[in-house]
C-alpha cells in the first residue's frame, strides 16, 4: 500500500507540461508508426508499381492479364521473407527512384537482379511434389479464308520429385538435378548459352558445349555461370508479350471477334503486325479500313454481317495499343519467351542438337518426345489422332542422343515396322511421317543443317547389297492386274523404286519380287481377287457403293481405305468378266446379270420414293437393296433406249 501512495505522490508531482510532451511524443510515433505501414504497404501494391512510374505501363499491363494477376509485385521481384531482408532489399531498389528522377535508363526495360526461385516462386510452387503428366490441346486459327481451326494436342510429360523416389523425370529434371550455364548476351536476355555443365547423381559433372559457337578456357574462367531454376524457363510467366498471331487467337477463340468472317485471321494479323510509331491516330486509320476490305471484296458477307466486322475492326483498335508500346521501345520482339521453342529460340538455346560432350559422342537431346509426346494435329471437326506414347520396343538407334539429327538419312523400309510411313516428310498429316507440327515448320533454332554437324554426324551409308542375294519379296498383299508403280514410281512419296530401275515396266517387277502375303478375297484357284460380278460401263465410281458403310453388298476392306484407293485402282486389280465368261455370283446380284432398265416416263424420277415401300404396285427393293440410294440405282439400272 505505501508502494502505491509513494508512486501516486511522484505521478502528482509531475508538471503538466512534462505530460503534454509525453503523450504528444507518444501519438507522433505512433502516428508515423501508422503513416510508415501504409507507404510500406502502398509502395509494395502492385498498382503503385505499375502506375506511378511511367516506365511501366507495358509490363502492369501484361500483369494485369497474366496468371499471376493476383500476386504482387514484390513477392517476385523482392522475395517472400522476413521484414528485414524485405527492408534491406527496398532499399536498395532505391537507385531505381534516382535513376528514374535523373532519368538514367534506356528502353527497352529488362528486369535485373531478381531473387532466386527458392525466394519466390518456390514459396507457392514445390517442384520437389511429383507432378503428373498433362494432356494439352492448343486450338490456333488458320491464316485461310475460312479461318480454320487447329487443334495440337500433345502430353506435357511435366515430371518432378526426386530421383530418389524413382521420379526426377520430365521437364522437371532441370529442376532435380543441378545445371550450370554461361550465358553471353547479358542478364536481360541469356539467349545465347554457349556452354551448359550437369553435375550428375554420383558428383561428376558432365560438360556440353555449341560447336558452333565454342568458348575459350580464359572465357569460360571469366564469364558469369549462373544455377538453372525456375524463371530460366518461366521467364515470362507474369509479363507475356503476346504476338499478333496469339492475340488474333485469343480473340477468335473467345468469340470476341466472329471466326466466321472470311479471311479474318490473316487480316488482323497484318494490321495488328505493323508498326505507326507513337501516333495512334494513323494505327486507328488502318484498322479502320479493314472495314473497307469487306466491303470490297466480300460483299456479300458484308452486308449481312455488317454488325460483325465492324465489331472486330472495334476489337482490333483495342488491341493494338496492347501490342505496340513505342514510347518504351518495346513490343513482343524484345522481350523472349523461353517457354516453348518456335517465336523464341526457348529450349532450343540448348536442345538445339549442336551442344556436345568434348569428346563428340554425346549431344543435349534435340529430341520431341523428351519432354511432349508428337504432336496430334486435327483441323475444323475432325477428331484428333491417337497420341502415341512411348513404346516398350523403341530400337536402340531410337536411344541415341543425335537420332533426330539423324533420322532423315536412315529413313528405310524398317521404319514401316512401328510407323505409318506415308508421305514420309510430308505435312499434311496423313501418317506419323507426315506431321505438320514438326515437318510443316521452319525450325528456326535448332541446329539440323549446322555445317559443324557435317564433321560430327557421318552422312548414313546404306552398306552394299549382297549381288547373290535375292530381291526383296513383296511385303503386301497384290491383285491380279497389278499396277506398282502407283506406290513404287520414281516420283512416288510413297516407295520409290531405285533410280536403276527406271524405264522398267509393272510386269518386270513381279518376275523379281515375288509377293508372300495372299489379298483379303483371295481365291486360291483363280489366283487373282474377286472379279467384278456386274456390267461397268457408265459406272466407272466403284466407290459409290463398295466404300458406303452399306451392308446390303461387299465393302472394301480396312485395308484398302487406308491406302486411300480411288475408282480407278479398283479396276487394276478386279476385272470385269470377259465375253463368254461366266462371273462368280455374288450376293450383290444373286448370280443374275440382267439389270431391268429404267422406263423413259422415269427418267427423273425418285426411285426410293416408290421402290422402297412398293408405293403405287411400284416393284419393292430385294432385301439387298434396302439400304440403296437414288444415286447408286442410277449407277446399275440405266434409261431405256
């Protein structure tokens, strides 16, 4: 009690004065306590990055549409940690503040200096967690009058874990297994990668580098090596510069331009594509007379869609000024996207085939399935292609490191094994051979026609024939009129015949190559297919009937389609009975080979109309003709004369 009576003696004593300061003192530092989290929590905002330097409008702008829309800045480019280390960061981004003030800074603008992975994108994403494979189907439009639609579908083979688990495998062994690379075009871009070193499971490292572009001892000692992690290849996660063609894409896509508007596609590319400097007006102009292109040269479709182009005339004056950032000097051709490898060189900076071990044996894989399965390419309707996957019987040439490289020259008849070798090279993806997504494009960066390659990669040899030994025999079923040189012909995409072999004629090829596979239909006594049971004169269109789905007379077999056999092959092999020969009957005809004529009174009639249901005591379709159509009647019952 005295204790508290001594205490209240020395509050009393205490001058009004000396309280005023304390509690005045008090609420000052309380106050700026107050002001200083709000500017610490206002000048961490995205917002106040990306708009109160004008430096970065471009890059708020592609923020603001990225994925990662809903992180803030400095979470990325300061790091999740603790409030010190946050501290001492900001501060030093100080020189930023007077650099922008003095104006020391040249466009285009390239982020420096970031935090590792570990310090930011590894607070959300934990590459360690075992990721599955992902199916992907990116849907692009044609540059075609109908704009047509394109579907890519591949498995993303993601991987992840640790090798420990059994797992380390896919995209995300970079990340499981320490990869160190000297880069030469300065930390803004690291496009140019010159020398790449893995260090293995058992600490031994292994060293690759561009026989194109090798680096000296003194160069490698000198220049900067930098650990691989995760913005090397999601470098533009958060500030995406899209392309015309992504743009167009998106838009078509999400109905906000009409894809029915003919030649669309192409159109806003190229006005999207060109450059009017700092003067929006004239940007707004050209646009504007994609307007008059409809009404020029479709017209038609114009004046019925008026409403529709003039929509997407609106959308593309939006859009450009989300491409084209002249006053910053930038635009989506300076800044790579490594993520991918077509707009960019992306992985192919060291899957580019040229980057090898010292002693030449070993390259960084150029190889598709790596990292994605081949690609499956369907247009408009169609449905996609079975993707392959991998296969347990892959030949070892298969395994090597350089066989994409080499593949072209060692492409042969064993190839037809495992794959659909039609059109081999080709891009109309009518086999696995013909693949638009790897044939039908320009492969900018990777190394296929490096001259250093020639020096490493042998030209293939086929090694020379034994002259006793027999010809190949042939590996497929033949008709009785056979016509080779549809498939074998020298200019024949399919399987053409040696160049020694030129002038030689279709019944010299079987006096050598002897067939081994007996046709579907094969009559062991004839010899030869099934022969044709029916007049063909004035129905030279086999298919019309015979590749129909009809189950009321023969189909040609799977065989056949596959091969994609037209009217006039069909007659190559089966042949029409000869004079005074009697043909097999068939359940087509029931073995009766007089067709009634159609009545002159008829002529223009339709038959199903009456025959089907024996309407108007109109004779009634045999049960084998029930499901015929008008046109295949006409192809067998011909106008009276």
């Amino acid at each position: 009690m005295q204790w508290f009576k001594k205490v209240w003696r020395q509050i009393r004593g205490v001058r009004p004065r000396t309280w005023f300061l304390t509690f005045g003192g008090a609420f000052v530092l309380l106050l700026l306590f107050g002001v200083g989290m709000y500017a610490w929590d206002y000048t961490n905002s995205s917002y106040f990055c990306g708009t109160t330097c004008h430096t970065m409008p471009p890059h708020y702008e592609s923020y603001l549409r990225s994925p990662h829309a809903r992180v803030e800045c400095v979470e990325c480019h300061i790091g999740r940690t603790s409030f010190g280390i946050k501290f001492t960061r900001k501060a030093n981004d100080a020189q930023f503040v007077w650099s922008y003030l003095t104006q020391q800074y040249e466009f285009p603008l390239y982020a420096k200096g970031l935090q590792p992975a570990r310090e930011s994108c590894e607070k959300c994403h934990w590459p360690e967690k075992f990721s599955w494979d992902k199916v992907v189907s990116e849907k692009d439009y044609q540059s075609d009058d109908a704009n047509t639609l394109q579907s890519t579908t591949q498995v993303m083979k993601i991987g992840g874990g640790t090798e420990r688990a059994g797992l380390g495998r896919g995209i995300h062994w970079h990340i499981e297994n320490p990869i160190d690379f000297i880069y030469t075009d300065g930390e803004e871009l690291k496009q140019q990668i010159p020398w790449v070193q893995v260090t293995n499971p058992d600490g031994t490292t292994t060293t690759y580098t561009d026989i194109e572009n090798p680096l000296t001892p003194e160069q490698i000692a000198q220049l900067p090596k930098r650990r691989m992690d995760c913005i090397d290849c999601h470098n533009r996660v958060s500030h995406t510069f899209l392309t015309p063609a992504e743009a167009m894409d998106n838009l078509l896509a999400t109905k906000q331009i009409d894809p029915n508007i003919p030649n669309i596609k192409a159109k806003g590319v190229e006005v999207l594509a060109q450059s009017f400097g700092s003067d929006l007006t004239l940007a707004n102009q050209a646009i504007q007379r994609v307007e008059a292109y409809y009404q020029q040269n479709y017209p038609d479709f114009y004046q019925q869609n008026t409403a529709a182009v003039q929509n997407a005339v609106a959308q593309l004056q939006t859009w450009y000024p989300k491409l084209h950032f002249p006053e910053q000097g930038l635009d989506w051709t300076t800044h790579p996207d490594n993520l991918g490898h077509k707009e960019w060189a992306g992985c192919f900076r060291c899957h580019d085939g040229k980057h090898f071990t010292a002693d030449r044996k070993q390259a960084v894989r150029l190889e598709c399935n790596v990292c994605h399965t081949i690609p499956s390419i369907s247009q408009g309707a169609q449905a996609n292609a079975v993707i392959t996957l991998e296969q347990s019987t892959e030949p070892a040439s298969h395994k090597t490191t350089t066989w994409l490289l080499e593949h072209r020259t060692k492409f042969d008849a064993t190839c037809q094994d495992c794959h659909d070798t039609r059109n081999a090279g080709g891009s109309d993806n009518s086999s696995f051979c013909s693949n638009s997504a790897c044939h039908g494009t320009k492969w900018e960066y990777a190394g296929f026609d490096a001259p250093a390659l020639a020096q490493i990669l042998q030209a293939y040899v086929k090694p020379p024939s034994d002259p006793n030994a027999p010809p190949a025999q042939v590996p497929h079923p033949i008709g009785g009129n056979p016509d080779c040189q549809i498939c074998h012909g020298l200019d024949s995409k399919v399987r053409p015949m040696p160049v020694s072999h030129k002038g030689r004629t279709n019944d010299l090829c079987l006096s050598c190559h002897v067939p081994t596979i007996p046709p579907e239909g094969y009559d062991a006594q004839a010899g030869k297919p099934p022969g044709i049971t029916h007049e063909i004169a004035g129905r030279a269109e086999c298919l019309g009937c015979h590749n129909t789905g009809a189950t009321s007379f023969a189909q040609i077999p799977p065989s056949h389609q596959t091969q994609n056999y037209t009217d006039a092959q069909c007659v190559t092999c089966h042949q029409p009975a000869k004079a005074g020969e009697e043909s097999a009957p068939s359940e087509t005809t029931g073995g009766d080979s007089g067709i009634p004529p159609i009545p002159p009174d008829h002529a223009a009639s339709a038959c199903a109309a009456c025959h089907a249901t024996g309407a108007l005591n109109s004779p009634q379709f045999p049960d084998n003709h029930a499901d015929y159509r008008d046109a295949q009647c006409a192809a067998c019952h011909k106008p009276a004369p």
